[in-house]
C-alpha cells in the first residue's frame, strides 16, 4: 500500500473514532474511557503499522479534546496502546498479539503514564496505580472488538494482502 492510501485510511479511522466518541464512552472520574480508541488502535496498528498507527491515535486524541469528548489523558494511553499493538503484531504477524499488545500498553503503561500528568498539570490527587483498572476495562473491550473484526475480516479474505504488506519481509512500505 503507498503513502496516499496509507494517510487516507489513517485519517478515515481517526474520523471514525473521532465521531463515534461522541456517542460512546464511559465517564470515570475526571477520565473518559472510550473502548473505540482502543479498537481503532488495534486496526491501525495491524493496517497501517507503528508510526501510521501512533499518527491516528495522536489525530484522535486531538480532535476529541478540541471537540470536548476526550481528555488529556487520551494521549499517553492511546499513542503508547497504539505502539505496542503495531509492535508486536509486526513482530509475530499474530492478531492476539496485536491485542495484547494494546491491552498492555493502553491497559497499563498509558495508565502509569497518566498519573504524572493528573498530579503535575491538573492538580489531581491520584494514586500511580489508579488509572489501571478503567484503562485495562476500557483497553481490553476495545482490543477485543478489534480482534474480533479483523478475524472476521482475516476469514473472508478481505484483507489478506494488506496483511502481508505490512509484514517484516516488506519494511521498505
């Protein structure tokens, strides 16, 4: 796949998330869990690959802070979520891979890495392990939704080549 289709789906799958976090997210705290980011990130990551994978979520969380239905803790879990998923798939070429690997970036690093930002710039009191439970709920749901569509996708064949693009015998995409 080349660069123009490469954005091209990117920027769709972030519209896509972008619209649909108005319609689904579960408010926890002052965090919104939004499991879409996560399924996003899992197509992406398997899709595009790393850096196209980390762009999305980057567009995603932009766009759902400016549009007021995300929160500033929707970059460090869904960039960090995002780049384990596409890591590991690219790795292994194994979807339940892919999806662990958001689970556990999202699910635990992201959450980690939200406690810094909860302390320092919002004045929150927040313990470092805190976020944990809701992202890993969070991250697992959209994770799973993820896996499930693209082996659906997988079973079809309606992906077969943009799978074997993105493998480790084709860097130079």
């Amino acid at each position: 796949m080349d660069k123009t289709k490469k954005l091209t789906l990117t920027a769709l799958i972030a519209a896509i998330t972008t619209v649909s976090s108005s319609l689904i997210y579960i408010p926890v705290g002052f965090a919104k869990i939004f499991p879409i980011q996560h399924f996003a990130n899992v197509l992406s990551a398997v899709l595009l690959g790393p850096w196209y994978a980390v762009f999305q979520a980057v567009i995603s969380s932009t766009l759902r802070n400016l549009l007021g239905t995300g929160s500033i803790f929707a970059y460090p879990g869904s960039m960090i979520g995002a780049f384990f998923a596409a890591i590991l798939y690219k790795k292994t070429k194994k979807l339940t891979f892919a999806a662990a690997g958001e689970v556990f970036g999202t699910g635990i690093l992201g959450a980690m890495a939200t406690y810094p930002i909860s302390i320092l710039l919002l004045g929150q009191e927040a313990a470092l392990f805190g976020f944990i439970p809701a992202f890993m709920i969070s991250s697992f749901t959209g994770a799973l939704m993820g896996y499930g569509l693209l082996k659906i996708l997988v079973r079809n064949k309606a992906i077969g080549g943009m799978l074997d693009e993105n493998s480790t015998y084709h860097r130079g995409l």
